[in-house]
C-alpha cells in the first residue's frame, strides 16, 4: 500500500503580497488533496495554477496553510482509505481530483467541505442536487460542457473529410456519461460517421485497447476525458502518431504530447479557479450553498508536426480558429 501511494505534506513556497493580509490569523488549515494519479515534482501545470491561486487569496506556508496530499497511484480501489486518513487528520476541506476521488471523499465524509474538479455531470453522478444549489458538502467545478464531443467528432471531420470510421477510446460506461455518449452517437449518424467503441475497466487494460484499436484500421481516434485516460494521455497521444492514427483529444496539452489536435477547456485555469472554494470553505461558507461552476471558454490546440508526420494537410479554417498551432 506504501509503494502505491504518494504521501506528501507541502506547503505554499514564497512571499507574496498577501502576506501581510495572511499573518492577520494564526490558524494554520489544513487541506487535504485527494487524487487518483501520482504526484509529480515539480508540480503539473494544473497543480501549480491551484496553488497559485492560494498564494493570490492570501494563503502561506508556514502561516496559515498545510496542504496533505494523498495518491493512489493510479489504484483506485485505494481511495477510500486514503479518503478516510483525511478525515482522520480533520482536514478543513478536501479537494477531490476526478470522480472516483469525489466518491471516495464523499463516502469518508458528510460533514467536511468537498470541493472536487472532474469531467462529469456532477447532477447526474450524484454530487449535487442542482449546479445552482448543490446541497451536501459537495461542490466545485465541473470540466463537462453540454454537447462538446459531438463538437469534437465534428472537428475531426472538417479535419479528415474522408475519414469514415472513429474509433472512440473511453473507461468503462458510467450513467454521468450516458447522455455524453447518446449525443455523440447522434452525432456520429448526422456526419455520416461509424463509431467502434473500446472501453477500459482500468489502466491494465489500455495497451491491449490501444493494440485492438490499431488492429482495426480505423480513420481516426476520438479520447474521451476520463480520469485513466488522461493520465495516460502522452502514452496514447504516442501511440497513436506512431501507428499512423490521427488523434483528439478534450484535454488541453494532448497536441502537445503528439496528438493531432486538442480541443478543451484551459484546465490550468479550472485549477486556479478551484482555489477559490478552498478560501469561501474555510472561511465557513458552506459548500453546498456555492454554485458548481462550469467552463466558459474552449481552446483548440492543433500540433502540425503531428499533420505533417501523417500527411494531413490541416484545413485552413481549423488554422484560423486554433488557440495554439504547434509547429
């Protein structure tokens, strides 16, 4: 169990020009982080954008916060232990990364503030009563946005005209996804498009999908956001430039990683927002009176190395609208 998780108390680094608001308490909170996927050093792009937006709200190491993180290690069976030492330790709030750390902080407890981040209807999956007005302990920031695959399979096609099969790589259905698949297959219909489904129950699973998948010869490879999946984005994003398979992704650096083009939310940004739950929370709003935010704004990021490397000439008009074009 040691081997498979990351157990690590950090603080906030540096000086900041909070800190003269920060020093006003001498509380020192203490945040738990929970999340499915091992914890990288130096920080991933996500992390240091939620603590950077601790150190703007005025939250120090060493002053005023201690933040525990906790990691399965991409085991999640382990979470609701891992869930249960943060209640153990009091933990002021604890901040749930994908749904199966949501679920598992949810099970532990029904009095701690919960603020998750995660790419499911929180409706749907049971987080909350409404976006609106959450009720419970849970609340956060939800990186669903209505019809956005379809608008992914839709982006593919302008991108490859003739491609007439998609292969669609996900984790294993879940009923906060069935109305994000029902539209895709609506979708798939209308662009004249067949979709071969390849789920995975978990991580030990993705080579062999990835291998079925090459096998079949499909046009192109449609990723869906889950939680394993994004984990693993640079290894599929690299599978799939290698077999010749034009990829997209809705995570925001999968371009960059090989993939031939990403379209998402900036979840950095996300990241730095959920920083902001933290702060309401410990000052004593309830979660479940704080409103589940959702993305505003799309970024379409296309790597054309990656259209080069498989001889795509990328459309004009997909250029013309992309955020990021790596060259």
């Amino acid at each position: 169990m040691k081997r498979r998780r990351s157990i690590i108390a950090l603080g906030l680094l540096g000086v900041c020009p909070a800190l003269a608001r920060a020093q006003g308490s001498n509380r020192i909170y203490r945040v738990g982080y929970l999340l499915d996927q091992p914890l990288s050093e130096p920080p991933t792009p996500e992390r240091a954008a939620f603590l950077r937006g601790l150190r703007e709200l005025g939250y120090i190491e060493g002053v005023n916060i201690e933040i525990v993180y906790r990691s399965s290690e991409s085991e999640p069976a382990f979470l609701p232990e891992l869930a249960a030492e943060l209640v153990a330790m009091r933990v002021d709030v604890i901040v749930a990364l994908t749904v199966n750390s949501t679920y598992a902080a949810m099970k532990a407890t029904r009095t701690i503030p919960i603020a998750f981040i995660a790419g499911i209807d929180p409706v749907l999956a049971g987080f909350a009563k409404s976006l609106a007005r959450p009720g419970g302990n849970v609340t956060g920031i939800t990186l669903l946005m209505p019809a956005l695959e379809p608008k992914r399979l839709e982006l593919l096609r302008e991108m490859l005209p003739r491609a007439q099969r998609i292969a669609v790589l996900s984790a294993a259905a879940a009923a906060a996804t069935t109305l994000e698949r029902q539209q895709l297959r609506s979708a798939a219909a209308q662009l004249g498009l067949t979709l071969e489904a390849r789920e995975i129950r978990d991580s030990r699973e993705l080579v062999a999908a990835l291998e079925a998948i090459a096998a079949s010869r499909p046009d192109a490879l449609l990723v869906l956001p889950t939680a394993r999946l994004i984990a693993a984005r640079r290894a599929i994003a690299e599978f799939a430039l290698e077999r010749g398979l034009p990829s997209i992704m809705g995570f925001g650096d999968y371009a960059r990683h090989g993939g031939l083009a990403a379209y998402a939310t900036s979840t950095a940004e996300q990241f730095h927002r959920l920083a902001s739950y933290v702060d309401r929370m410990v000052k004593g709003k309830k979660a479940g009176d704080l409103p589940i935010e959702q993305p505003t704004r799309l970024e379409l990021s296309i790597n054309l190395k990656t259209a080069r490397a498989l001889g795509i000439t990328m459309p004009r008009s997909v250029r013309l609208r992309a955020d990021r074009v790596i060259e």
